[in-house]
C-alpha cells in the first residue's frame, strides 16, 4: 500500500525501468540520484535488486553485508536515466563500521531523493535522524516499512510520517511486493529543478545565433573525444536551433574574421582566459564553460562574492582546491598547478593550499579563507549545492574554477557580462567595498 501522500498510482508502463547501452552510458551527472539509507539488514540491498530486477547488492542474513556504497543507474521512465545508491547501515559499530558510516553520510550529500528502510516494529532514534538530516536538507523522503510480512508498522510512527506529509509504503522486497507502488512515488517525489534543469546556455542565445566555442587540445584534453562540458554545450544549442563553430585557441582570431556577422557569445576554455579575451572584440560577450557550470550547477550569486574575497587573501593562508573528479595530475594540472600559481601571484605571496579530491571533502572548513571549486560537470546539482551550503554555514567563500581564474587575472568583469544579474552584484559588493 502507498500512503501518507496524495499522488494517483498509475500503470505499470508509465513507471517502467529497464537499462540500455544509451541509458548506461548516460554521465553521472544527468542522473537523478537515489540513495537507500537504514540499519542494518532492513532489506536495503533486497529492495535495489527488487527496484533494478537484478542482483545489484549481496544480500545476506549477516547484518552488515554492505561495506561501500553500492551504485547502479537504470531508466526509470518518464523521469529518465537515475542512479540508486545502495549505502551501509546507518548503525554499523566499530572502528571499521565508523568508516562505512561516514562513507554512508557522505551520499547524504548527492541524494536527490531519500529512501529510508525500516522493518515494522524497529522505527526509533536512527530513522528519526535520518528524516531530521533529510528536512533539514530539503531533500523529499519516501519511507519503506519492508518486510510487511513479519509485522505491521507502529500506529504511532504512521501518524507521524502523515503529520509531516512523508509518503510510507509496506513492502516485501524478496516477493517484489509493493515495489511498483515505491516506483511510482520515485516518480511523484522527483525534484521539479531535475525535471527543468538549469539551462548551461540556451537562455544566453537565440534560435540560429552563433556560438563560438574554444576548444584547446593539450595534454589535459583526452585522445579523440571533447571533455563532457564543451559535448553537453554543444548539444544543448543543437537542441535550442543555435548554431555553434568549435575553434581551438590560436585558430580563434582568423575564425572571428571569417565571418559576415559577429557571434553572439564565445565560450573558452578557462585556461585560455587571457588569449580569447585579447583575440575576442570587445562588443562580442565571451565567458568560460567553467563559469557556465558554474551557473547550471550551483548558485552563482555565492560564487561572485567567493570571488570578491580573493582580494583579501594574505600570504599563508589556507586556501582549499576541491575537484570532484578523481585524477592523476599532469605536469600543469589546472586544480594542482595553474590556479595556486595565479593566485599565488596575485596576492603576492605563499600561500597554504590543500586539494581534496572526489567525494572528499573536510568535515571542519574553520580553518580555510577560500574553497576553490572545479566545474563538478561529472556530479549533480545536488551534491555542488550542498558544499556551498556547508561553506555558508562555516562562514567560508567559494568561488569557482573559471571564475577564480578570470579575477586573478583581472578580467572577471568580461566573464560575467553575460549573466548581467551576477555582473551588477559583482559592481555593487565591489563598490561597497572599496567605499567602506
């Protein structure tokens, strides 16, 4: 049964998932992502393989079976393509359980929406929390009472998922009972901004207006392919009737001449800031696909102020780099390399700088002037927005790569004339500033 919300159960073939060879290469990013939380041996496992009709997690009687955080994307149709994050228990003991619980905690961070597992009669003080991290969060919550066939869920616990409008549904995930009934509410509880993602671009540019896109080939640019941001720009003006011509950096002066009319907007490549400024005519609007993500991905009103506060940074300070994709840095790495270089020059000294990479992220951020954060064009909105978050209530600025690099070397007005929200915020902070 599926209670405690108002949402109409609907056939079977609306809530359809299956998995394709287009759908499983669909990125990360594009994923809703759904993430299993409860104790130990709730049945948490049993329901993905239910979900996903395959045996995604090991399941077994011994509690604690599930160590890391078990992922599996499949098509969950008419959302599209999601990813069911199977996580270990949330009451797991030891030092070894400490580590599993953390890594569990860590999925709070990219969950779009919640599911917490519970057995009848065993609802206490960790689902409470769970829900409690949830709301505060704001992240929408299905509760699963699985194994119905043991037992029936506390009257007073009902009452109260229905007080705070949390939808609960009975499951037997080993019988796939009540399993469609949970893919409906997945579908009703999908989050309206994954439904309309923030545009990267198509609201900057009109139908059959040109985009020139910068494009360098280096060594951090992968044999044969286009990186992720500049393929999902690309896409995103085919679909909006844009045009778009993709020119490396040096090509970029003699590719503008070519042309009977000027472009309505370049994008580049942040390393090549300095180049495509100089090479772009002033009248033309330029800025970076970092800055773009930037925008799509988090808030870029925060990012503008966290840029601001590069112009306070003194020599040893502690300065955190925060890249969500895990790498083996080259020679001139951008994260490692460039940008501690640019903003060791700007502020004229040395500074403290540390780099955290993937899902990492420090627990204390007291201690840090500036987090510097990479485009996350791998991760979900979800999981950028909730590290601004945490920097906001540390009280600590973030900025952005792109934006970072556009400010030390002093173009950041250019880079955001095409957001004029962002740019007027940027000359207001600016002048108040500098007037008090």
């Amino acid at each position: 049964m599926v209670a405690g919300a108002a949402f109409p159960v609907r056939g079977g073939s609306q809530a359809i998932l299956f998995s394709s060879d287009s759908m499983r290469n669909a990125p990360k990013s594009f994923r809703l992502h759904i993430g299993l939380f409860g104790r130990r041996n709730a049945g948490k496992s049993s329901l993905l393989n239910a979900m996903t009709r395959q045996q995604v997690s090991i399941v077994s009687e011994v509690a604690g079976t599930t160590t890391d955080p078990v992922e599996k994307p499949m098509e969950l149709l008419p959302i599209g393509p999601v990813l069911f994050i199977d996580t270990a228990g949330i009451d797991d003991v030891g030092a070894l359980g400490e580590e599993r619980v953390k890594r569990t905690r860590q999925v709070f961070d990219r969950t779009d929406v919640g599911i917490v597992v519970a057995v009848a009669g065993q609802w206490g003080q960790f689902e409470e929390r769970m829900l409690e991290e949830f709301h505060s969060r704001q992240i929408p919550v299905i509760v699963v009472f699985n194994k119905a066939d043991l037992g029936r869920p506390d009257a007073g616990g009902i009452a109260g998922l229905k007080a705070a409008k949390i939808p609960w549904i009975e499951t037997v995930a080993t019988e796939g009972r009540g399993v469609l009934e949970l893919r409906e509410a997945l579908i009703q509880a999908a989050p309206e901004e994954f439904i309309n993602t923030p545009p990267i671009v198509a609201d900057l540019v009109r139908a059959r207006e040109l985009v020139v896109l910068v494009v360098p080939i280096d060594k951090e640019a992968p044999k044969g392919r286009l990186i992720q941001p500049q393929v999902q720009t690309i896409r995103e003006l085919l679909d909006n009737d844009a045009y778009s011509m993709v020119v490396k950096e040096r090509e970029l002066r003699d590719a503008l001449a070519r042309l009977n009319r000027p472009p309505a907007l370049v994008v580049t490549d942040s390393q090549a800031f300095l180049k495509v400024s100089a090479d772009t005519p002033p009248d033309v609007k330029m800025t970076s696909f970092s800055i773009l993500f930037a925008r799509q991905k988090g808030d870029l009103s925060q990012f503008v102020q966290g840029a601001l506060a590069i112009e306070n940074l003194k020599p040893g300070d502690r300065v955190l780099i925060a890249e969500a994709c895990s790498h083996h840095p080259i020679g001139e790495d951008i994260g490692r390399v460039k940008i501690p270089r640019w903003l060791k020059q700007y502020v004229g000294g040395d500074l403290a700088i540390n780099t955290t990479p993937g899902h990492d992220f420090p627990d204390d951020l007291a201690d840090y002037r500036l987090v510097v954060h990479c485009g996350a064009c791998m991760w979900n909105r979800r999981e950028v927005l909730t590290r601004m978050l945490r920097c906001r209530q540390a009280g600590v600025p973030i900025c952005n790569y792109g934006m970072t690099i556009a400010y030390t070397l002093g173009i950041f007005d250019r880079a955001l004339e095409p957001f004029p929200d962002a740019l007027e915020l940027y000359r207001r902070l600016r002048s108040a500033a500098r007037s008090g």
